[in-house]
C-alpha cells in the first residue's frame, strides 16, 4: 500500500471492510459538518478536490470501530460536534462489543 495513490488507497481501505469515521477535521481545509461522517466510497467521492483521501496532510482524523481482524467492534452513540477555533471534534462514547457472528 506504501507509495500508492491516495484515492487508491481509500477505497482499498473501504473495500477491505475496514469501518472508520471522522472524528476531527481542521477547519482551515474542512468545515465540521464533515465531522461524524462514515468513511466509505460515497463521502470519498464527495471530498472537495484540494482534500487527500487519506487525511494525509491533516485535513481530518478518523476513529476505526471495526476492521475484520478485530476480536469484536465499537459501538458508537453520538454527541455533538466541539467546535474549537480551528478544529472541529465529534464527541461520542464509545462501548466494546464481541465480534457479529
């Protein structure tokens, strides 16, 4: 995966079942409304030209609650979204559960 193309990699990502959301983003590049978004194939597509796919300039960061090689996953019950003065931050708690069979 090292070396390669950003968008190329988010959607590998996505496809290898890998569950994450925004949880913060920096308000110079990206609004707070994009906090608490999942990251799958739809909000990829919809991130503004200037915005790497991966956050790899720290446009956002993402909490993983699931991935197929954890032992269970993390629920999530959202709060609101903290607005500081630059960077926004979607406030959740979190609960471990066991793996779905």
């Amino acid at each position: 995966m090292l070396g390669e193309e950003s968008r190329v990699l988010a959607f590998e990502i996505v496809d290898r079942g890998i569950q994450t959301m925004l949880v913060t983003t920096d308000g110079e590049v990206l609004q707070s409304e994009w906090c608490g978004r999942w990251y799958d194939k739809a909000l990829i597509e919809s991130f503004p030209g200037h915005i790497d796919p991966c956050g790899e300039n720290g446009e956002f960061h993402t909490l993983v609650t699931s991935t197929p090689s954890f032992q269970g996953h993390i629920e999530l019950t959202m709060l609101e979204v903290q607005i500081g003065e630059r960077f926004s931050h979607q406030r959740y708690q979190a609960k471990a559960l066991p793996k779905q069979i």
